[in-house]
C-alpha cells in the first residue's frame, strides 16, 4: 500500500509534532512493509512515521539495496567531523538545502523485532539518519537555511 506524504504547506502543523515512543504496535511489520513500498514509490531513501501521518517514533532507511529499520531511535555519541551534503524531503518538494551533519553517529534503537541494537552509521548513512531523525523531534530542512 502507498500511503500519500504529508506535504508541509498543508500539514506543517502534524509535521512540526514531536512523535511519541512506540511501545505496542499492531500490524508494526505490515507498516513497515507499506513505509517501504511509498519510500521507493516516491524516490525516497528514507522515511519517517510523520510524514505520513502516524506520530511515533519509527522511520526507515533504504539506500541501494541497504535496508534499516529504526523504532525508538536515539542518537548516543556524535563525532566531531562534519559533512555537509545538498538534502531533499518528501514533505517539501523541489527543495534542497546545504545542511551541516555529523559525519559519524552511534545510535540505539529497536529493529522490528523489538531487539535492542545498538551502531555506528557514518556518511551518507549517518545524514540520512539524521534527517529521518529530526522529523521525529518535529524539525524540517527548512530549520538549516540561514543556519550558522
């Protein structure tokens, strides 16, 4: 099932809500599957639970034929190189802003499975992660223009 994105000149208010932490979610694979099947539809590499609409703390990756999951994410160590790439969004078409990450994360989660994991993401991984990231604190690319 392909799920329509909420797009920030309609829906900025659900998209600017701090997601909530999932503790039980019914059908959670099924979801995952659909998050997955809308993501490639709409030529994304990542895509988080706001952005179509649900408001828990769920997103995922896929890049080439890489495929994460992440459910409670939390972000434990940053390395202090930077990277900056051009980003996109889903939620804002046609946009792309110069945004400053850290190169290297360590971050834990849960996978699908309620396991706990914890890794290392770096590069385009890690920028990735960072922006599905934001979307679950409710902060968009647009918050980076002007950014020093």
């Amino acid at each position: 099932m392909i799920y329509p994105i909420l797009l920030y000149k309609k829906e900025k208010n659900k998209l600017r809500k701090r997601s909530k932490y999932i503790y039980n979610k019914p059908n959670l694979i099924e979801l995952i599957n659909n998050m997955y099947d809308t993501m490639y539809y709409y030529n994304g590499i990542g895509l988080s639970a706001p952005q179509i609409g649900l408001n828990i703390r769920l997103f995922i990756i896929g890049l080439n034929k890489l495929k994460m999951i992440f459910i409670n994410p939390k972000i434990i160590k940053y390395s202090e190189k930077k990277i900056i790439n051009k980003e996109g969004c889903l939620s804002i078409p046609n946009l792309y802003v110069p945004i400053i990450r850290n190169k290297i994360i360590y971050v834990k989660y849960y996978n699908s499975f309620w396991e706990k994991k914890k890794i290392k993401l770096k590069n385009l991984l890690s920028v990735v992660f960072q922006h599905e990231y934001d979307h679950l604190k409710g902060k968009l690319i647009l918050d980076y223009i002007n950014y020093k």
